[in-house]
C-alpha cells in the first residue's frame, strides 16, 4: 500500500474555495479545501495532499495559528480574514476622509492579538495635511504607535514603512480608496494589483481589491493586501476584554477603584480623571465607549 503524501504549505491567496499556495520547498501551487469544516486564510500553514490526475493540491489540516484577525458576521459567529500577523498597518489619507474610529478598532485588534500596529498617513502629496489628521497622528504616536507620512503617487517616504516591514508578516488595512494596493505596489515592484480612482459621485472609494494575496518583500517580510472597507470591528470574547485594546486606558484602569469598572459612570474611575484632565484623548476614549457597547449588545444578542 503506497503511503499518503504529506506536504505544508503558506495560504498565499484566496479565492473563495481554492487558494494559492507556496510550498515548503519553495514552489508556487494552488489548493482545494476538503469538505467545510476548515476555512483556511492569507497567512495560514496548511497540510496538503496531491491529488491524483491532478495539479492541484487538497488542503487537509491548518496548522495552529499563532492569532488572527477577526471580525464578527451578522449572525454572531467569527468571521478570520489573515492569520499569523505580527502587524498590522492602517492607512488613512484626507481622501476619503478618515475614519478614526475604525483605525482604533484595528489597533485594538493589534493590541488584542499581539501584532504591532502602524498607522500610515498617505497622498502627502496632495498638499499641506488636515489639523484633524495631524492631531490624529500625533496623538497615536504621543501614546507609542508608528506614524508615517508617504506617497505612493510619488514613491515618497516609503523607506521607513519597509524598515517596519523588515521580517514581519504584515496586513494593510484601511478604508477604500486611501492607496493601500498602490502602496504595496511601490514596496514589491508588483504593479498587477489593481488600484482605481475615488468614485467620482460618492466620493468614496471603489473596492478594488476583492480577494486577500500575501506578497513577498526583498527584506524578509511580507504584506497581505486585503479588500477595502467602510466599517470594521474586532470580534471581541468578553466586552471587559476591549479595555485591553487601549493601551492607554488599560494602563490608567489599573489606579481605578474598583477592579470590574468600565470607566462609564462608576464612581473613583480614574479612566474618566484623566479623561477630564486631558491625559487620554477624548476621541480615543469616545471610540472606546462605542466598541465597549458594540461588544456588549452584541454579547446580549448572541447569549
């Protein structure tokens, strides 16, 4: 009796049902998944099985992940859109305007899963920046995120975006239409990701990017592009669990009063203190009320 063939592989792609795979030695592939127990990821290490009459290769297992990036589907259940991270670099531009209250919900993802987040500032070009967005920055880099400022129309500035990307596995995340495939473009020298203007109605973005790919950088790391989105939010296990998303918060929690204090109305919090006395950004705890109520009724809907 022959024995059963056992390969790993890097999830490279997907495609909805197949995916493209990178071998253990090397080569380029493409795989099936068997059955509908297992729902493999950009980022994933699988087991593979050749197929016989076949070039395809049927995915069998995934290998323990070291964390993932999840987001909660309409019927409660998590939904995995990349594994294996040990980034995640959010890209803003004022153009679409920016929504920092879904930056927050990805760096609290960050924080949750222990990847290190970056938030990426571009179309510099495009003139002299929004206060808005520079307070913004200046704000995550004040609390110890990387901020940065390029342009990918220009190929300007991206240097120390790769440096941060050196040896990582990384997603770029953002809302649509903020650059992130051009900017992953100037990084890989890999123009075939598509890239589109805003909608000219709408002023939104158009999403061009409809399926996650995971391309190699020459300094070791690697960068998922994933599609664009107008709303994000984690998929959280507790809503005490989203305090642990705020770095700032988590560390000025721990002089409150009371150890189960949600740093709403309770009184001796000394979250709300250094609110009141300008030490946590009144927008940053703002998003931290409206995740902690979104994991709430959520919890209650789903109980």
């Amino acid at each position: 009796m022959s024995r059963t063939i056992v390969r790993t592989a890097l999830v490279v792609a997907t495609y909805g049902r197949r995916l493209g795979l990178r071998l253990d030695d090397g080569s380029a592939g493409a795989g099936r998944i068997k059955g509908k127990t297992i729902q493999p990821v950009c980022g994933d290490k699988v087991e593979v099985q050749p197929i016989a009459n076949e070039p395809d290769w049927l995915i069998t297992k995934i290998l323990p992940r070291v964390n993932q990036l999840t987001r909660p589907n309409q019927r409660g259940k998590i939904e995995v859109l990349a594994a294996n991270l040990d980034a995640i670099v959010i890209v803003v531009a004022d153009s679409p305007v920016p929504d920092w209250f879904i930056v927050d919900r990805y760096i609290c993802a960050g924080e949750l899963m222990g990847a290190t987040s970056a938030v990426v500032f571009n179309k510099a070009d495009l003139g002299q920046i929004e206060e808005s967005s520079a307070n913004a920055l200046a704000g995550y880099a004040r609390i110890g995120y990387v901020t940065l400022r390029c342009s990918a129309m220009q190929g300007r500035n991206l240097e120390p975006l790769l440096d941060f990307l050196a040896a990582r596995t990384a997603i770029i995340v953002g809302q649509s239409g903020v650059g992130k495939s051009s900017i992953i473009n100037k990084l890989t020298g890999y123009a075939a990701r598509s890239v589109a203007p805003l909608s000219v109605v709408s002023g939104e973005g158009r999403h061009t990017t409809v399926n996650s790919v995971l391309l190699s950088l020459t300094n070791e790391g690697a960068v998922i592009d994933s599609p664009g989105v107008r709303d994000y939010a984690p998929a959280i296990d507790r809503p005490t669990d989203v305090a642990h998303g705020f770095r700032e918060i988590l560390k000025s929690s721990r002089l409150c009063k009371f150890s189960n204090c949600r740093h709403l109305k309770e009184p001796a919090c000394n979250v709300k203190a250094d609110v009141a006395a300008g030490k946590i950004d009144e927008r940053r705890y703002e998003s931290y009320r409206r995740l902690l109520f979104a994991a709430e009724r959520l919890a209650e809907r789903f109980r």
